[in-house]
C-alpha cells in the first residue's frame, strides 16, 4: 500500500471528492511520462545560448550621445554662470567699458567724472554748436490752412538758452554718461557678454543733439517747461483760428456787434491742438524730424456761437502807453473794448432764428494814453547851473567840447552815467587843448585843461535835481566859479564823476556855452511836484597858509621871487534844501563833507648880498635900507587862482601826486584866496 498516493480535489459543481487508490499500471505509467518531460526540458535548457539566460547589454550609441549632452549642459550652465559673474562684476564697477569711444575720443576706463573733464578738454562741442542744437519741428495744420510749428529752436530756448540745449559741461556730462551706460542696464549676463566683446572690438558712439535734448527732457522740471512752452503756442493759435470763425459770425458796426442767432461753428479745443502739438513734437525730437500733422475739429465740437466765445474773441483790455527805453519816446495805447454778456444773451434769448441781433459795445480808456505819456517825456527842467568862464582862449575851447560831447545824452530809469565814459581821453587828436593845469603845485600846460569846470557845473545841477550821485571828488584846492563842497574834479583813468538816474522817467542832459563866458548844465525830465531844491554849502573851518622861504643859488644875490602862491585850507559841507511850491522849507539833506587843503606860499631866495669894506672913523651915509623886491614871475593875466594841482602825498587820497588835474580859473589875481561863500 505504500505506492498508493492520495490527494484531493473538486468536481466541476466544486464538491470535493474522495481521492481513489491507483493501480500499480497507472503509477508506473506517470512515473514515466515525468521522468519524459525532465529529460525535455534539460535537452531543451541545453540548446538554448548562454546569452539568453542574461539580462542585454545597452547600446553604446545612445550612451555616448547621453554623455555629450551631459558635458554641453556643464558648458553651457558654466558658460551661464561665468557671463552672470561677469555681469555683476562689469555692473558694479564705475568705470567706462574697454575700447569705448565717443566721437572719436577714448573714454575707456575712465570714470563718468574723469570722461567729462577729458571731454570737454578735447573741445567737445565747443567748434560747433549748432551741431548741438537738435534739427527738428512739429508743425499742426488747422482746417483753414492755417498751421504754426514748433522748431528746435524754440524747445532749446525753452530749455534755457538761445542758442544751445545744454552748456558744454552739460553736453560734455551727457556725453560721458552714455559712453558708461553702454553695456550695462540689460540683462546680466549680457553685460558680460558685452565687456567680452569690448575687449576685442572698438566701438565710437555718437552722441547727437538727440541724445542731448533727450537728457535735458529727462529733468521733470523741463519736461514741464518744453509742455508749457508748447501749450502756450497752441492756445494763441488755437484762440486766432477760433477768432478767425467767429469773425465770420458776426460784424463791428458803430460801436456795435452785429450776430446772426442760431450760427454755429466748429471751434477749435485747446486741450486737443496741445496734445496732438505735443505728441508730435516728442516723435520729431525722437526721430530728429520734421513732421506735419493736420487737426480736425471734432463733431462734438461742433457748436452754436455762444457769448463765452464771442466774448474772449471779442473783449480786449486797455493797453497803456510805456516808455520805450529803446526809442526814448511813448508806446502806443488803446481803449478796451468789451460788452455786457448779459445784455448780449437777452437780446439773443428774446430774438428768432436767423434774425440779426444788436449788441452794444463797451470802450475803456487806457490808464495812459500816448499823447498823455509823450507829453509828459522831457516836459521839465529838472536842475539847473550856470557858471562863468574864464581863463584862456584854450581852455574856454575845452570846456565847451566836454560840454558839446556831454550835451543830449539820455538817461533812462536806472542808467549810470560816467564823466570819464562820455567825454573820452583827452587828446589834442579829439580836439582838446593844452591849458593852465597844476603838477605838484606847479602851473604847467596840460592837454583838456579845465574841464573840470564842465564837470562840476553838472554835479550842482545833478543835485538840484535830487538824482543820485554814485561818484564824486572835490578838488585839492578851492575854486572860485563855485562856493565849497559844489564842485568835482575829473582826471582820466583817475578820477571820474558818476550819477544815476534815480528817477521814474528818462532824464536828458542838455549843457551849452554862452558867448564864450558862461556855460549852463541842465537836467530835463518829468516833475511829479511843483517843488524845487536848494543846494547851500556850509563852512565848518579853515586853516591859513603859511610862508616857506628856499634858498635858490640860480637867483641873483637878494633876489626874491615867488614860486607857489599859498591857499587857505577850508572844509565845508553841502546840504539838500527841499522846498514845496508856497516856498516852506519842508526838509534838509546832509550831502557830503569837503576838505580842501592848506598850501604854503613859497618864496624862493637868492644869495645874501654882500657888505663892502669902509675905513673907520671914515664918515659914512647909512641909507635906508630898501627890502628886495618880491618877483612874482610873468605869467598871463588870466593865470586862474583856482587851480586844482594834484592831491599831494601827505592828503589821503588814491591819485598819485605827479597826475595833473583840471586847471580851473577864477575872477581874481593868482593868490587869491577862496573862503566861505
């Protein structure tokens, strides 16, 4: 019973069954067919190849290629990596790119500082500055044909200046910024890859007038000014092509408005002619063109003539005559015209369609007219002197052509007049001529002696007419055509007397000779008052000369001779007296003080004479003794004693003493001394 197996398994309806004893036949049969299939599958593992039985090798295509891509993204993300460094290196470094040029000037690794100054030391756009104006203009067509443009001009002179966009240092400075920038600003490793290429390649930039308006404009505060500039041109076209319609709606017939109701006309918008003259203008300046563009009204603008518009189209302010600086004569005025827009809109609302209505207009006198302000130009004498002349023949000669020279000058309101500047040099070439003047206290003949007298008539008729004096010297010494503290010395290069117009209105000067002998100075303007003024001098002190005697061996034995006539010294000062039109004194006006030195009379001596010898006990006639005779040497008996000599070393003064000054003559003999008037 041992060969008998038992096992169970299930029917097909799945009930198990009773597992059934084999029979010895049967048992030797499947042992049999077992042992046939393991000899099989043996014969069967044995003809297979070896290979089979292991897992397939890959392709050694397909690695190689997987390898190349591996080591091209190293490269690459290496590559990536190194540009991207580089960038942040190149952008963090405050100098110039390598081999960077603008207009032919290497900048390359110099900081935007260091290129300015190597800019403008090169002359960069001092040869030419035109070439740093911008060429370009926007020009708007209105539907009348009408157009206005907007030149390069007009946006370089509303950047600043007239004739160029930015100062050299601005251009210079522009200039060096965009020889910095290039390169940088990008992507990062753009940048590197850049400053790579910049090291093997030369790149000149240039730098147009585009360029240079673009960075003036990029300052917000003239990007306001160029829009101002521009809005302000389009709205005075704008209002004259409006106007231009209006004026068609309506006619001016004997101070009235004459409007046909239920016109309408298609008005301009201001706001659209400035955009549309803006944008423009920005694409030329861009594209450093000239561009043209025509502006059509839209329908919404479209409209019925109402009174707002007629009455900006209509009303004009008055306009004053003003003083024209250029001309010296009065601009010209005129009335204001204008209407009540609520008269206007009620004849409008109680008029039918198509009817012609009446509006009154309205004139309004100008504050000044020009017939009232012309009349008034050089209506008043101002100031006035008159002083007499004397001296000789030369000297009356150069009194008069200062006075010629001086005579129709005109002042406007503000102006400096100088002595020294209108007169000129004085030079025998200019018809002056050598008269009386003092070197160190000497009489010697000097080229325009005696001006002075010219110039000090003036001042007292500056005064008299209460202008402002800015300069002004007495003489060293006293004069005698006028009292102390009126007069005032000139010498060219040295001394000169300056006043301004102080006043209001323009001034001119008129001066004249009279008959050779006397010479008046007058100041013409506008009086706002019927006063008048009053110059008075007052003394303060005097100190008197004394008497200096030098021995002379070139004088004969006993002879005396006088060589400088002495002077009193004085110091005095100079006062304003206002007076009204009823002849009150109403104020006083301290002036200036004025000090006028002493100077010694000097006598030069000649040798002791000598004593002859006498017997003694001899009897002897004493003579009376008879002084020498005073020798005053010959000089011209109109020698004038007012002579001013040079101001000398020990009189705190800034001319030097040898420098003559003006002769200036009196009335009485050459020693007379001038005191107190």
């Amino acid at each position: 019973m041992s060969n008998i197996k038992l096992f169970s398994s299930k029917g097909r309806n799945g009930t198990r069954r009773r597992a059934q004893p084999r029979t010895h036949s049967e048992s030797q049969r499947e042992l049999r067919h077992e042992t046939q299939r393991e000899t099989q599958r043996e014969t069967q593992n044995r003809s297979q190849p070896e290979s089979r039985t292991k897992s397939p090798p890959k392709p050694k295509g397909k690695t190689a290629l997987k390898a190349v891509v591996i080591v091209s993204l190293v490269i690459l993300l290496g590559s990536l990596t190194l540009l991207i460094s580089l960038g942040i290196y190149v952008n963090s470094i405050d100098t110039i790119f390598p081999n960077v040029w603008v207009d032919g000037i290497k900048l390359s690794g110099l900081t935007v500082e260091e290129a300015t100054r190597m800019l403008i030391n090169m002359g960069y756009h001092e040869s030419d500055v035109e070439e740093q104006v911008a060429d370009f203009s926007a020009t708007v067509v209105f539907p009348d044909g009408e157009s206005f443009s907007i030149t390069s001009d007009e946006v370089s002179f509303a950047l600043g200046s007239e004739n160029e966009v930015l100062t050299q240092e601005e251009a210079a400075n522009a200039a060096a910024t965009k020889a910095f920038e290039f390169g940088r600003g990008g992507v990062v490793f753009e940048s590197g890859f850049t400053y790579i290429q910049s090291l093997f390649g030369v790149t000149d930039l240039h730098v147009g007038s585009g360029d240079i308006i673009d960075e003036a404009l990029e300052d917000d505060d003239m990007r306001l000014e160029v829009d101002r500039h521009v809005r302000d041109i389009a709205k005075e076209h704008t209002k004259r092509f409006n106007e231009a319609l209006v004026s068609d709606a309506y006619r001016i017939e004997n101070d009235t408005i004459i409007v046909t109701k239920g016109s309408s006309i298609a008005a301009a918008n201001e706001d659209a002619v400035f955009e549309i003259a803006r944008d423009t203008l920005l694409t030329a300046m861009s594209e450093q063109s000239h561009l043209s563009v025509e502006y059509s009204p839209s329908s919404a603008e479209v409209v019925d003539i109402d009174l707002e518009l007629l009455y900006s189209t209509v009303n004009r302010e008055p306009v004053s005559s003003v003083y024209d600086p250029e001309t010296y004569s009065a601009t010209e005025s005129f009335d204001g015209v204008t209407f009540d827009i609520s008269v206007a809109r009620s004849l409008l609302d109680s008029a039918a369609g198509g009817a012609e209505v009446v509006i009154p207009l309205l004139s309004t006198p100008p504050e000044m007219t020009q017939e009232e302000l012309s009349s008034m130009l050089f209506r008043d004498v101002l100031g006035e002197r008159t002083t007499n002349v004397a001296g000789t023949s030369n000297r009356r000669s150069n009194v008069a052509l200062a006075a010629e020279l001086i005579s129709g000058t005109v002042l406007n309101p503000g102006q400096l007049f100088s002595f020294n500047e209108t007169v000129g040099n004085r030079t025998s070439a200019r018809g002056f001529k050598p008269a009386g003047a003092f070197v160190s206290g000497r009489l010697v003949d000097e080229i325009g002696g005696g001006i002075c007298q010219t110039s000090s008539t003036l001042y007292v008729s500056v005064l008299k007419s209460d202008l402002e004096v800015v300069s002004r010297r007495e003489h060293g010494l006293t004069v005698s055509y006028l009292p102390l503290g009126q007069d005032a010395t000139v010498a060219w290069g040295q001394i000169d007397f300056k006043f301004k117009n102080s006043s209001d209105y323009p001034i001119r000067i008129e001066i004249e000779m009279e008959e050779n002998s006397q010479i008046t100075a007058r100041i013409i303007g506008t009086k706002l008052d019927d006063g008048y003024i009053i110059i008075e001098s007052r003394h303060i002190g005097s100190t008197q000369y004394g008497i200096e005697e030098r021995e002379d061996d070139t004088l004969e034995p006993g002879q005396r001779v006088v060589y400088h006539d002495g002077n009193t010294g004085h110091v005095a000062e100079t006062f304003k007296l206002y007076y009204d039109a009823d002849d009150n004194l109403i104020r006083e006006e301290f002036i200036v003080r004025s000090t006028y030195r002493m100077q010694n009379r000097i006598i030069l001596v000649g040798p002791p004479l000598e004593t002859p010898d006498t017997p003694p006990d001899a009897p002897t006639d004493t003579p009376t003794e008879t002084p020498p005779p005073v020798v005053t040497p010959d000089t011209p008996t109109d020698t004038p004693t007012d002579v001013t000599p040079d101001v000398p070393s020990d009189v705190p003064s800034d001319v030097p003493p040898e420098v003559p000054t003006d002769n200036q003559p009196g009335d009485s003999d050459s020693g007379a001394d001038h005191g107190p008037p």
